[in-house]
C-alpha cells in the first residue's frame, strides 16, 4: 500500500509540473537530491562503521555482556513469558544495547531474530503474543543514550557541535520507552480483565 501511495504522488508531482511548465526545476530537484543523498550515505558509512567496531570491541572485551546481565532482571519482569536461557532473551538484550547506541542499522536484524524466536516460542501463530507486542513497543520507542546516526547526520552538515543533541535525545526517548512500557502495560491488564 505504501508503494502504491508513492507511486501516486510520483506521478501527481510529474504531471502538475508538466502542466505548470515547471520539468525542468523537477529534474534539477531529482540530480541534486539524489547527489546529497550519495554524500550523506558515504558520511553515515564512516561514523557507523566506527560505532560498529567499536560495539564489537565492547562485545569482545566483555562490555555487553556487562550490560546485558545489569538489564537482564528488568528484561525478565517485562517479558515473563520468556525461558531465562532461551535465545530469544539474547536477541532482545543486543536489540536493546545496539538501539541504546544509537546503532538503529545494526539492531534492526537483532530485533528481526528476536521476534522469529519469539514467534517460535508462541507455537508459530501469527498472532501476536504479549512479548511480541511489548517488544515491538520498546524497540520502536527505543531508550537512546548514544544517538550517533543523528551525530553523523549534523557532523555531514556541518553543525557547530553536532554532539548538542545528546543529553535531550536521552530525555526524549527516556520518556518515550517509559510511555511506552505503560501503555503496553495499560492495554495488557486491560484486554486480561475483559477476558
């Protein structure tokens, strides 16, 4: 559906700048979009390559698995469906590491294992169960201390200190995880009563 929408506006924007005589703004819009777009990847290449490695050196000397055992108490009581040992809890926990870095890229196929193991633990369904769910709502809300994509983003363009955004980015999504655990929580216990 989403392809079909833009699709659409594709097409719209065509034809109204055909019909306003405004191609040739249209043409010069798409090649200097697509060359900033060129040089914005290469940036990002470069800052996430960097934090990649040096998750990995985290990862080898030990640091994530610090990590992992100091949130494994507050994972546990958010996903209490969830064998202690099972693969699944592991998947979550690098979900959430490599989210609070900022490393969205690197968790997306973390999260993608997580919810394959979980759906395994749910029998197979296609239905959601609570973890699923809880999980979807904490990884799309995602507690930041490291927003280093949005860093590389402001190091591209320049900005004066592109590390400002720190301190109010860890604010933000500290809220948004908290707002999102609630109304998880809210709509779990709510949904239960009724059942």
């Amino acid at each position: 559906m989403v392809n079909l929408i833009w699709v659409f506006m594709t097409v719209f924007g065509v034809v109204f700048a055909i019909i306003n005589g405004t191609m040739s703004e249209v043409n010069e819009a798409v090649f200097s979009g697509a060359k900033e777009a060129v040089t914005l990847c290469i940036g990002l290449i470069s800052i996430l390559v960097f934090w990649l490695g040096m998750m990995r050196i985290a990862e080898d000397a030990g640091l994530l698995k610090i990590l992992a055992k100091l949130f494994r108490p507050l994972v546990k009581r958010l996903f209490p469906e969830i064998p202690n040992e099972h693969p699944a809890m592991g998947y979550i926990l690098s979900n959430m590491m490599a989210n609070m870095f900022g490393l969205g890229n690197a968790a997306t196929p973390l999260g993608i294992k997580a919810m394959e193991e979980m759906r395994q633990l749910n029998g197979g369904s296609t239905e959601a169960s609570r973890s699923m769910i809880t999980f979807l709502a904490i990884n799309t809300s995602s507690l930041t201390l490291i927003p280093t994509t949005v860093i590389a983003i402001r190091m591209n363009y320049n900005s004066a200190n592109p590390t400002d955004i720190v301190g109010t980015t860890l604010i933000a999504t500290l809220c948004s995880t908290i707002g999102a655990i609630l109304i998880d929580r809210f709509f779990y216990y709510r949904r239960s009563r009724k059942g």
